[in-house]
C-alpha cells in the first residue's frame, strides 16, 4: 500500500474550542475519511523547548500524547484541513 503517516505532539491539557486537541485531531481525520487514527498517550518525553514531560499522579495534564494518522496517496489529503480555521465545529 502506498500511503503516508504524519504525526501530531500535544499534551493532555491543550484544548481547542474547549475540547483536548488529541480527540480533536482524531475526529477531524475521521471526518476526512483517512484510513486511520491513533491517539497515544506516552509516559515521557520534551518538546522543542527541551522541557521534560511526563506522567505524574498529581500532573496528569502535562501527560505526552501523540496522533498518528494514517492515508493512502489516492486521497485528496490537504494539510489545511486539519487547521483551526477550516473546523466547523
């Protein structure tokens, strides 16, 4: 199969129009019709401020997420879809 994988970071407490961005990204690739998306939730890790993440009982909002979505080459796949500004919801 001929596809693509792209990759999205966030942390559990980032939000978009009141809801957590990772269940917000997977519904937007549901509703483009890609084959697939995974939300998945690490234990640890830093972003590009080299500050460290991770998963504590009492810091469970700075949890590291990850969404993987999945395509085939055939689909119509225009990044701007997945854009605050193109969400209709």
């Amino acid at each position: 199969m001929n596809g693509y994988q792209i990759s999205f970071f966030t942390v559990q407490d980032h939000r978009h129009k009141g809801k957590p961005v990772g269940d917000w990204l997977v519904h937007i690739a549901k509703e483009m019709g890609l084959s697939g998306a995974t939300l998945i939730a690490g234990a640890e890790g830093f972003g590009h401020h080299r500050r460290m993440h991770s998963v504590h009982f009492i810091e469970l909002t700075e949890q590291p997420l990850e969404v993987v979505m999945i395509g085939r080459v055939r689909h119509d796949w225009r990044a701007s879809a997945v854009t605050p500004a193109q969400d209709t919801g």
